[in-house]
C-alpha cells in the first residue's frame, strides 16, 4: 500500500488555465457526473465541446467557464434548465457574477450600459420604458415560476 505522500506524487500534472479538458476532468472540476455535463449539452446548445475520433470531448476553457456557471444557475440559485435557458438567450450569463446577490434575479443591465442591442437609435425616453418594460415582463415571468414552484411544493407535502 502506498504511503499518502507517495500518492500525492502520482497524482496527474496540474493543466494550464488554457489548455482543453477531457469530460472527466470537467465532470470531476465540477463535482457533476460525466452524464449530466454531456444532458447540459443536449439542453443548452452554447456548450461546444469539441469531438475528437471516437467521440472524444474537449472541452475550451470558456466552456468550463460556462458550464460552472450553469451549475451554479440550477445547483445554488434554484432555476430550472429553461430558467436558464432564457439567461443564456438573454445574455445574462456573459459576466463573471450571472446573478445577483443572494440569486433572486438575473443582474440587468444598467439603463447606461450598452449592449449588442444598441438601443441608440431610440429617443432616451423611449429606450428607457421599452428596458423597463422588459424588466417588468421578466419580474412577471419570475412571478409566475414561482407560483408555480409553490404549488408543486405544496401537492409535494399533501403526499
């Protein structure tokens, strides 16, 4: 049997932040199953491993970078895969934090900031009700998630 200082001398190289990962290693970095990253992939087509002969995954730093921030999405701040199916559309998983504090909502842009849709060609009033009333129509989608989050939980308790 090998002494534990021996083991950790035979434990692989640690990789360059930029070098590509195998799933395993991604699935291990993770702490997720090799299934779920490859279900990740099926679901949220952003995720672009590429494939080798044999089917092989390598996965891109940024696509590490991604999937830790879905798993942060379902595993800590309770959405559900079309939840954040809809950041990703949405583009609210492109910063560093993709929600706000405590996880409640996704962060929003700030009225000032620009983004790919440059709403310059809109007089500053009109921009500025179309990104609220995005912003209400998002509170209202969130709403409804819960509510019916609510009732799932409550026919969960009656059995």
């Amino acid at each position: 049997m090998a002494e534990p200082s021996e083991l950790s001398a035979i434990r692989r190289p640690v990789k360059s932040p930029a070098a590509f990962r195998t799933i395993s290693e991604v699935a291990e970095e993770l702490d997720v199953p090799q299934h779920v990253l490859r279900f990740w992939e099926s679901k949220f087509p952003q995720v672009k491993p590429l494939k080798r002969g044999g089917g092989r995954r390598y996965y891109r730093p940024e696509d590490v970078v991604l999937l830790r921030r879905i798993r942060q999405c379902l595993y800590q701040e309770g959405y559900t895969i079309k939840g954040v199916q809809r950041l990703l559309r949405e583009g609210a998983l492109r910063s560093p934090t993709p929600v706000s504090v405590q996880g409640a909502l996704p962060i929003l842009p700030a009225a000032n900031d620009t983004d790919e849709d440059d709403e310059s060609d809109l007089p500053p009033d009109s921009a500025d009700s179309e990104r609220e009333g995005e912003m209400l129509a998002a509170l209202e989608e969130l709403r409804d998630e819960l509510i019916e989050m609510r009732e799932i939980l409550r026919r969960h308790r009656r059995r």
